[in-house]
C-alpha cells in the first residue's frame, strides 16, 4: 500500500497536534511513525483522503523519499 503523511502546519487554527483516536483503531490504517503533528501513515489513498476530512487543519502528502549519493562511486 502507498504512505502517505499527514502534518498539521504551526499556522493551523486548531493547532495541538491531536490524532483522533478513531485512526489508531481503524484496521485500514497502519501508523508507521508519529511526532508531534506529523504522522506517517500506510493505508490507500481513499481511506487516507476520508481520514483527512475528519481532521480540520491538517494536509496530505504522498511519502516522498530522497534518493542517498553513493558515498564511494565507481571508477571506469
């Protein structure tokens, strides 16, 4: 399944970084990592997108990963 994360900007008006408790029950949801108003989530990008309806201030991002340099590159 894709991940996804969900963060809540310091901007935000409802700001508190409050997971509902309901998306820690919900057996569609995997949480993979959570700080403080981010959260890494594993689940489709519907349930992901109905979890986020659910949350006013937050936003969705599709997991973006950042391709690591090869320390040693190869000669010839």
């Amino acid at each position: 399944m894709p991940r996804f994360t969900l963060h809540q900007p310091k901007s935000s008006a409802t700001a508190g970084g409050d997971v509902p408790a309901g998306l820690r029950s919900d057996g569609r949801v995997t949480i993979i990592d959570e700080m403080p108003r981010l959260l890494l989530i594993d689940c489709s990008e519907d349930v992901a997108e109905e979890w986020l309806g659910r949350m006013p201030g937050w936003k969705l991002k599709p997991e973006s990963r950042a391709k690591v340099p090869d320390p040693r590159p190869k000669l010839g």
